[in-house]
C-alpha cells in the first residue's frame, strides 16, 4: 500500500457515545475508523488535558468516498449538521 492510501482524514470529533454510533454504522459497510481519546490517554499518562468525554474518529483518505454517504446520513440524524 502507498503512504497516500494511508494518510488519515478526521470525520467526526464529539462525543464518545455520539461516535459510538458512527463507528457502528461504518463498520456495517467495512470501515474501521481510528478512535482518538485525548482526555483518555492524559489520564493514563498521569495528567490531563483535552475534553473529558470527547473523541475524535479518523477514517483513511482512500475511504471517504464510500462513506461520506453514511456520514453525512448519520450527522443529520444527531442534529450536528
């Protein structure tokens, strides 16, 4: 695989039960997007920062097109776009 297809692409950050949502309609078409817990690593590193409850979820570049669709659909479920 080339460094491109690698590259990552942020497609949500919020909460981390709103992102749970995400992640399980991703995983229905195939995708496994990358959870970042900022707040969850500073605590287990032994200091804090970040929001506590937020996460960031990451896809690969290559993978936008087949899930912008679920995306976009889910976003305006929540309300966040």
């Amino acid at each position: 695989m080339s460094n491109s297809s690698q590259e990552t692409i942020r497609i949500y950050t919020g909460s981390s039960m709103l992102a749970k949502g995400l992640v399980s309609r991703l995983n229905d078409i195939g995708i496994s997007p990358i959870e970042r817990n900022d707040n969850e690593s500073s605590v287990q590193a032994g200091f804090t920062a970040g929001v506590p409850a937020q996460v960031m979820l990451f896809i690969r570049k290559d993978q936008l097109p087949k899930a912008q669709e679920t995306i976009e659909t889910y976003l305006k479920e929540i309300g966040e776009k």
